[in-house]
C-alpha cells in the first residue's frame, strides 16, 4: 500500500510492476493485461490503480495448477 500522499507516477510504477509480473512469470496463462492509475472501485485518487487480466482459455494453458495465491509476491511492493 502506498502512503497518503502518493504520486500518480508511484502508483503507476506499482501498477507497471504487477502488470510486468503477471506477463512474465505467469505467461502460460496470461492473454493479455489492461492497467488503470488514479481510479479505483473506491473512485478517483492518485493512490488508486487497478489491473485487468485477461486469461488464455483453459484448454491452451500449459500449468492448470498455478491458480494459487500470489499474495507473498505482492506483499513486497510496498516501498516505491
């Protein structure tokens, strides 16, 4: 989480950061990523961002298995 008072360009380097993981390391079953900075569920702040993530179909995903929980990877990203 950033702190109060967070830069817009924080938050999109955290946004650019996941986005960048999910295109590497879970490729197999990644189509595509959409990424938005300064808006949230929770509405408009330079604080908010949020990513899309459109997946393969089932069929052509190579590992069925990695559905697990990212959350110690994202743990991380609270510095920037």
């Amino acid at each position: 989480m950033l702190p109060t008072g967070a830069t817009l360009e924080q938050t999109q380097k955290v946004v650019e950061e996941v986005q960048r993981y999910f295109q590497e390391n879970e490729k197999e079953a990644v189509e595509s990523c959409m990424t938005i900075s300064g808006f949230g569920f929770s509405g408009r702040s330079q604080t908010n961002g949020m990513l899309f993530i459109k997946l393969k179909d089932w069929h052509l995903r190579i590992d069925r298995s990695s559905s697990g929980s990212r959350t110690g990877y994202f743990v991380a990203i609270d510095r920037i």
